[in-house]
C-alpha cells in the first residue's frame, strides 16, 4: 500500500468516525427530530454513487470509507424515519 493510499485510509475514517456519536446520540435518545431527512436522503445517494466510483476505481480506500459511512449515514436515516415525533 502506497502513502497516497495511507493517507485516502485515514482520511476515509476520520470523516466516516465523525458520524458515530450522532448515531449514538440518536440511538440513546430515540429522538431525530433535529436530523433533515433532505439532507440525509441526498447524503446517502451520493456516498451511493461515491461506493460505486470506488468499486469501478478499484479504490479500497474510497469504497472502504463510503461503505461504512453508507451503513451509519443509513442508520441516522432510518432513524429518522423510525423516531416520528
């Protein structure tokens, strides 16, 4: 693995982490009355279409950070959608 795709791997996870807590804090307090489904909806269809670039790139780091992020970005998503208040 080369430094450029080092520097790709910590990168992806520093940008895919930062979603945790917001998945935990959402999880905790059954509450995502203050996520916007907008956002999350175009959120996850372009780290949709950022996964299939990875996967024709043959990129591990873009499709390994735009996998994970998919999965927690989908989770606030449904989220959202679970907590109606």
């Amino acid at each position: 693995m080369n430094p450029v795709q080092i520097l790709g791997l910590i990168a992806g996870s520093c940008t895919t982490i930062a979603f945790l807590p917001q998945v935990i804090k959402t999880w905790k307090t059954r509450s995502a009355k203050d996520l916007s489904l907008g956002m999350f909806l175009f959120y996850c269809f372009g780290v949709l279409l950022w996964l299939i670039y990875g996967i024709f790139m043959n990129d591990v780091p873009v499709m390994s950070a735009n996998l994970i992020t998919l999965l927690l970005a989908s989770t606030l998503l449904f989220f959202k959608l679970r907590f109606k208040e």
